[in-house]
C-alpha cells in the first residue's frame, strides 16, 4: 500500500511542537513518508528575516527535524498529503478552509489540534464540525500539552475507529501518550471550555477546578461522561489553569486591574502567539445569552465581562463567594 503523507496547518507554538513530534514517528514508522509538510503563515520577522525551519518566532532555540519542511504556500503545501493536522489559532481556520476546498485529496483525513469554536445564527459551531463542513474530513486531538511541556493527549473520533488509531500511530510516543475515545465533540469542547476557566483563575478564582460538564451536555447531549475522565478534561484543565497562556495573560490583567487590556497583554507577553480564552469567552456568553442560560452559568458570563472591560477582575472572587453562599 502506499504511503500516508502528512501535512500540518500552522506553525505556532503547539504547530511546530506538534511537527517535530509527528516528523519522529514519520521517520521510523513505514506506513509514513518520512517528510512532513508544515504550512507557515508567512511574516516577515523584525531582522527581516523569514520564518523558516527553525521556528525562531514561535519555537526559538529547537531547531527542527530535517524531514520537517516549511512551506508558505497553503495550497501547495496541501496538495499531495492525505492527512491534515490542523493546529492554527481557531479564528483563522474559517478562512483557512474555504481556501483549501477544491484543493485537497479525495482521499484525505483530517485532524485538529485547535481550541476554540465559532458562533454561527444556529448555535455553537465546533472547529472540527466546521473543517467538517467545509471539508468534508475529521477527528480531533486535545489534551494536557503545554507545547514545549508535552505529555498525552486524546483523540476524539466519529465512528471510524481505523482512522482514529492511524492518527494514535502517528502522535504516539513514548513522552506523548495518545488514547481514544468515541466522542469527537466531547474532547473538543473540554479544550475549548477550559481557555476561559484558566482565565479565572488567571484572577484569583478558587473554584476552577469546578467542572461544568453540565454545559457540554447542554450545548451537546452526544457528550458522553467516559470522555471526563481522559486526558483532555481534567488533566487538560489543570495544565492549562496552572501554566499556560490563558492563566499568565489573566494573572498580569488582574495585577493591573483590569486597566491594560488583554489585546495589549497578549501581543507584550506572547510576541506573536494567540490567546483563545479570550474570544472563546465571548462566544460562550452569545451562546449563553442567546438560549437564556446565563444565570446557569455565572462564571462563563463573569469571565467575559471581565474580559470585556464591564466588570473588575475582582468581581470573579465575589462571584465565587456568592455561588459558595448558594443553597
Ligand atoms: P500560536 O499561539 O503560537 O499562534 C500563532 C500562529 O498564528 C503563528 O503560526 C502565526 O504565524 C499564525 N498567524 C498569525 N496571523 C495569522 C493569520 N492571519 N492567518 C493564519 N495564521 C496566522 O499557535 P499555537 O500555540 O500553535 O496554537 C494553535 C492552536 O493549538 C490553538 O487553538 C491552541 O489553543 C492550541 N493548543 C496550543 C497549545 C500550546 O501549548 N501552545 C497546546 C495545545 C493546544
Ligand atoms: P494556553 O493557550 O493557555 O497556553 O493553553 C494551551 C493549551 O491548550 C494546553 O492544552
């Protein structure tokens, strides 16, 4: 049979992670071709320089494997791979995919490594659906990784379990633990949730570890509890709440009390690299808003209005306290 080749959309933090660790399966695995594709978005660096095979905007100082190449034109970098790993931030995936229709394999799979979703008129739209919808294609893999910390993972999957362990076979290695779970909306809205709950602890909510599962059965009753316990829910949260970017940007916002705001954080502390708790947060409370479940959840409603600049980083804590107070 022949080979599978890969290619990965997007070059960030977790893009380029993501790159090195599929290019050292791809090299000792024969049912891949050795080479992975890496799409950059081209920027032109302050020294002039071009991002290129090292990553020195979004990677520095890890120098990529060989068989790791870079290349700035979406659709070419595309074309000859029937497996896609999508991991760009999620606000540019819409985008992203109506270029690539027409423009891939019939043959071609597909998996996303993004957290976040899309408010559409009708409801909640997950990255995933939308690669889906546009493409036609996918799984999706999420869990406790911090790019340059990785450690396992799980991979949510539709129906076709072959699939699901292809992708486990090219992700998993002895410092990345990678399981699966039938459950493709399941895994992907326990990333997505856990951006906005690592905003409050960002500012001093006590109660993060509170896991509102309740919503994701809400917004998706196919959410099944087995998912809870893999890496992707309460490992991811916790990671993420106490070390990644969503939980640092919140603890300097809240240091300042609310008067610099996250889009001037975000580009003084992540030099390039994208926040998704923040516009996550937004999207939750339309959707909240829009099915008149805001009281239910206070503390998705709170952490956008902080964000938004309607109430203080503070009032998270006083919200915590009420809810502590509640019969
Ligand atoms: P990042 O935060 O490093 O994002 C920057 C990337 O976006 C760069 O590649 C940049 O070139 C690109 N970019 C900027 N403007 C663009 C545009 N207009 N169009 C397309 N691309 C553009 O990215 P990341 O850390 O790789 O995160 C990608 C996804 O992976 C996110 O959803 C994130 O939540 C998820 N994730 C990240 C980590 C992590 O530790 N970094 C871990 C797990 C999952
Ligand atoms: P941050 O973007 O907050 O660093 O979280 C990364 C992540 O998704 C870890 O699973």
């Amino acid at each position: 049979p022949h080979k599978s080749r890969v290619t990965v959309v997007g070059s960030g933090n977790w893009g380029s992670v993501a790159s090195k660790l599929i290019a050292s399966n791809t090299q000792k695995i024969n049912s891949f071709h050795d080479e992975v594709r890496m799409w950059v978005f081209e920027e032109t660096l302050p020294s002039g320089e071009k991002l290129a095979e090292e990553n020195v905007k979004y990677l520095p100082g890890i120098k990529l494997p060989k068989n790791v190449v870079a290349d700035p034109d979406l659709e070419h970098a595309v074309r000859d791979a029937n497996m896609l790993v999508f991991v760009t931030p999620h606000q540019f995936m819409e985008g992203i995919c109506k270029r690539l229709v027409g423009k891939i394999r019939k043959d071609a799979v597909a998996i996303s490594l993004i957290k976040g979703m899309e408010v559409k008129r009708e409801g909640p739209c997950m990255i995933c659906t939308l690669i889906s919808k546009i493409l036609g294609i996918s799984c999706v893999l999420m869990g406790a990784n911090i790019a340059n910390e990785f450690s396992e993972a799980t991979v949510g999957y539709r129906e076709d379990k072959e699939i699901a362990e292809k992708w486990v076979r090219l992700f998993n290695t002895p410092y990345f633990m990678v399981s699966t779970v039938e459950d493709v909306e399941g895994v992907e809205l326990c990333g997505t949730r856990k951006n906005v709950v690592a905003l409050a602890a960002g500012c001093n909510n006590e109660d993060w570890l509170e896991r509102d599962e309740g919503l994701l059965k809400l917004l998706f009753p196919s959410v099944k509890d087995n998912t809870f316990f893999e890496s992707c829910e309460v490992a991811d949260l916790i990671t993420t709440c106490l070390g990644g970017r969503n939980r640092r940007c919140a603890d300097a916002f809240a240091r300042n009390g609310g008067k610099r705001s996250f889009d001037e954080l975000e580009a003084e502390m992540l030099q390039g690299q994208k926040l998704q708790g923040v516009s996550t947060a937004k999207e939750v409370y339309e959707v909240l808003h829009h099915r008149g479940w805001l009281e239910l959840f206070p503390l998705f409603a709170t952490v956008h209005e902080i964000c938004s600049g309607r109430l203080a980083p503070s009032t998270i804590v006083e919200y915590t306290e009420h809810s502590a107070r509640l019969p």
